[in-house]
C-alpha cells in the first residue's frame, strides 16, 4: 500500500503540471483587444494635450 501512496505523488504532480500548461497556453486574444483600445484612447488624450498646451503657451 505504501508503495501506491508513492505512486500517486507523481501522478499527481503530472495531472497538476498538465492542468496548469493548458491554462498557461490558452487564447487570449480578449485581452489583447481591451488592452490595444486602452492605448488607443491613451494616445489620443495625448494628442488632445499636446494640440491644447501648444495653442494655449503661445499667449504667455
């Protein structure tokens, strides 16, 4: 018997490293979407900015 009980510390080592190795390769492409339209309105405030403190330092 406690030759199985050695036995099941692989295996289940094996199940667990098989688990996690889908779950690291799984698809993520919904994330990359919500991150990319994050940058674009990040830029685009930027812009905003940037065309806002140009016009406006002019004056001083």
């Amino acid at each position: 018997m406690a030759a199985l009980a050695w036995l099941l510390i692989p295996v289940a080592a094996a199940v667990a490293a098989a688990l996690w190795g889908s779950w690291a390769a799984r698809n993520r492409k919904v994330g990359d979407v919500a991150e990319l339209a994050g940058y674009e309105r990040f830029r685009a405030a930027m812009e905003r900015r940037d065309s806002s403190a140009s016009s406006g330092s002019d004056a001083a």
